[in-house]
C-alpha cells in the first residue's frame, strides 16, 4: 500500500494495480518487487473509494506519474495513527499487517470467497 504510486491508479475502471512493495532499510524506503507472485494483482475499489482516491488526487494535481501517492507515511506511521484510532473507539490494537491478514482469513472461512482471499495476495487459498 505505501509503495503505491498516481500510474497505479484507474479511476476510470476503479482498479489499482499492486506491482511493488516498500521496506524501510538503513533508515530509507526501499521499493522493491512484492514478496510473492500472487502479490502482484489488481484491486477492484469500491465506488465510494474511488471517489475518495479521485478526490485526493485533484489536490495533489501536478504530481509526476511515479512520485508514490503517500511519500510521507511510514509504516510506523501508519501503525500509531491505527493505535490511536483503536484506542480512541475502545477497540484492540490493530496492526498495518492486520489489514490484509484479518481480511484474508475471513475469505477462507467460506468457499464462495476464496478467490477474494487470492486477490489478497497469499499463498495459502486452500
């Protein structure tokens, strides 16, 4: 997700391509391949979504094509702005890794959906 840059985005299909990851080495984002070949995917947005990204792309107008859409989070960013959100609702700490594993495991819980559960990127679609 933070390595994503504007030309992954279709706003007109309402799809973004992941084609790439990003580590933190030697205190500098790296952006590298993803982990596995079943990272490598389009994700179709929901409607609501697309609007948002639409939205926040008009305020950024002028960025370069491959300038990455989020250059100032982190994934340790990221991660306090979840903590707080989470504290601040009553719920559990939720983890950057959270986001996609929860949403993983419960593709697999029923057959119609395992192809969702693929779409996310694991290797484990049993």
């Amino acid at each position: 997700m933070l390595a994503l840059t504007y030309e992954d985005f279709d706003l007109d299909k309402g799809t973004v391509r992941v084609t790439k990851s990003l580590s933190r080495i030697g205190g500098r984002d790296v952006v590298g391949p993803p982990k596995t070949r079943q990272s490598y995917r389009v994700v179709t947005m929901p409607g609501f979504l697309t609007d948002e990204v639409g939205d926040y792309f008009s305020w950024n107008e002028g960025s370069n094509p491959t300038d990455r859409v989020l250059p100032k989070v982190t994934a340790s960013t990221l991660g306090k702005a979840l903590a707080r959100g989470a504290r601040g609702a009553g719920l559990r700490r939720i983890r950057v890794h959270d986001l996609s594993l929860n949403a993983h495991r419960e593709g697999l819980q029923r057959p119609s959906d395992r192809g969702q559960a693929r779409t996310l990127g694991s290797g484990d679609n049993s």
